[in-house]
C-alpha cells in the first residue's frame, strides 16, 4: 500500500492532456449555451411542460426550484462566468467545484435535452474536482507550500484521473450489457433500424448500407464486442492502441451516419486520458516527424515535376 501511494505521488500523470481537455470542457459547455439560448423560456422558465428533477443541492439549502427559475439570468451569468473562471484556470479546484454545482442545476432543469456525453460530463467535471490541470492554458499554476503539498496533490490528481479512465470503461461495459439483452441487438439487426430511421438519416449512403445483411450484422455485434472488451483490453500496452482505434472509429462512424455530435466527441476526447505524459510526447513527435518528412517528399516531388 505504502509503494501504492509513493508511485501516484511522485509524478501527475494527466499534467500533459488534462489541462487540454479542461479547455474543452469549457467550450463545450460555452457552446450548450449557445445553441439553448433562444429556449431559455422553455427549458428553465417553466413556460412549458417540463418539471424539473429534485435537486439535492436545492434541498441541502432548503431553496425550491421556483426560486431558480424566478432569477434564471442571475443563475445563468453566475454560470456563464463559472465557466469562463474555469476554462482559464482561475480558481482551480474551488471553480470546478462551483462548476459542478451550476452544472448538477442547469441539467436538473433541461433533463429532457441531455445526452449520453451530458450525462458522462457531469461526471468528468466531477472528476476534475481532484484533478490539477492547471500547469497548462491556465493563468496562473498551482502553488504548493511544501514538497508534501505537492505530492498529496499528485496523488489525489492521478486517483481522480484513473477512476475517470474506469468510469468510462464502466459506461462501456454497462452499455454492452444493456445491448445483449436487448431483442434488435441479441438478433443482430439494431443498426437495421437505427440507421434506417429518418432522424438518423446522416448520409445518403445509410438506406444503401441498411441494405446490406452482412453490414447490419458485423456493425451491430461489433458495436458490441469493442464496447465489451475494450474495459478490459484498453489497460495494456499492446492493446490500447488498436481498441483506442477501434473505439474512435466506432464514435466516428455514429457521429457521421447518425448525427449525433456532441455525444461521440466527448467519448473520442476521453480517449487522451489512457495516454501517459510520456506517451502524448512520443505521439506528438512522431506526428511531428511525420509532417517534416510530408514536407520533405512533397517539396521533392514538386521540384522533380515543376
């Protein structure tokens, strides 16, 4: 146990992707905004039918949610500068708090509107609670009094970043379970009807592909079959790479066919996450280097067919 602690605290093992994926959440968030703006009325206003869901935090403070709607643009700028505190690194652990809170609330109000990527990024601010972020795109890094500081800091950071790396494999799993006991799944033929559905009419290519007995099949017991192993197989060197491929392939794939965005790049994002620091620089330059040499075939080939 005590090998335990001394390993998770000597280094943050997210310090290279967490400060960028903080960056992302803020966007996303600024850009949920955005888009729900004009049905303020609707979603938080109580001018239409939906009934907000109890919030504990309300109960906790004995508020009731009219009090909520009653000072919606209060709320709402209070989280909109919640956010913006966030996205720049300004108030650390004690911002992604309040974020939290305002985000538990906003949702509690739209239920009606979230998605699976909603539902997990609660979760992931959540996470970030813990999680220092903040030697990147932040104002100011976190300063520690002492060495000790420093360490429990680590260690609480790299606790927080795995459990986020097992919550993610959870919803995975979970999800795969959820598929096998469904009837289109057991069968084989879910993306028949998912990708023959007018509301998941991304491409004219979906009613040719419906078509095909073979896609339908292979695509349904595949989704299946990367959600199932991929908790398990995403923990080893020689695996991660090919189920981070295939996991990324799969989001993209519903992302295009399916039109569902905002759910498919929060699973891609969350990918980085299973990258050590030393990882991301390895990636990096070998990107890098990827790009020069391009660079160097191109020019070449440019010069020899002016």
């Amino acid at each position: 146990m005590k090998n335990f602690i001394n390993q998770f605290s000597q280094e943050n093992r997210f310090s290279f992707y967490a400060p960028f994926f903080r960056v992302f959440i803020g966007l996303y968030l600024l850009k949920d905004i955005i888009i729900t703006w004009n049905f303020n009325g609707l979603l938080y206003k109580g001018d239409s039918f939906l009934h907000p869901d109890p919030a504990a935090i309300l109960d906790y403070f004995n508020l009731d949610t009219g009090v909520m709607r009653e000072y919606f643009e209060i709320f709402m700028f209070s989280y909109i500068l919640v956010i913006l505190l966030f996205l720049f690194g300004i108030g650390k652990r004690y911002t992604a708090i309040l974020l939290f809170i305002h985000l538990e609330l906003i949702q509690n109000f739209a239920w009606l509107t979230l998605n699976g990527g909603d539902n997990l990024m609660k979760f992931v601010v959540l996470y970030y609670i813990f999680i220092d972020s903040y030697n990147r795109f932040s104002i100011k890094p976190l300063q520690f009094k002492n060495e000790e500081a420093k360490k429990f800091s680590n260690f609480i950071s790299n606790l927080a970043g795995y459990s986020l790396c097992a919550h993610f494999c959870l919803v995975y799993f979970v999800s795969a379970v959820h598929k096998i006991h469904a009837d289109v799944w057991f069968n084989g033929v879910a993306t028949y009807y998912v990708l023959g559905s007018e509301r998941f009419q991304g491409t004219s290519w979906n009613s040719i592909l419906v078509q095909s007995g073979v896609f339908v099949t292979l695509s349904t017991y595949g989704t299946i079959l990367i959600e199932l192993i991929y908790p398990f197989l995403i923990w080893f060197k020689k695996t991660k790479y090919p189920m981070m491929v295939c996991s990324i392939l799969l989001h993209s794939g519903i992302g295009i066919f399916m039109m569902l965005y905002d759910f498919q790049i929060v699973f891609i994002l969350l990918q980085g996450f299973f990258l050590s620091n030393k990882e991301w620089d390895k990636l990096l330059k070998w990107i890098d280097t990827t790009i020069e040499w391009c660079k160097i075939k191109l020019t070449a080939k440019l010069k020899t067919n002016p």
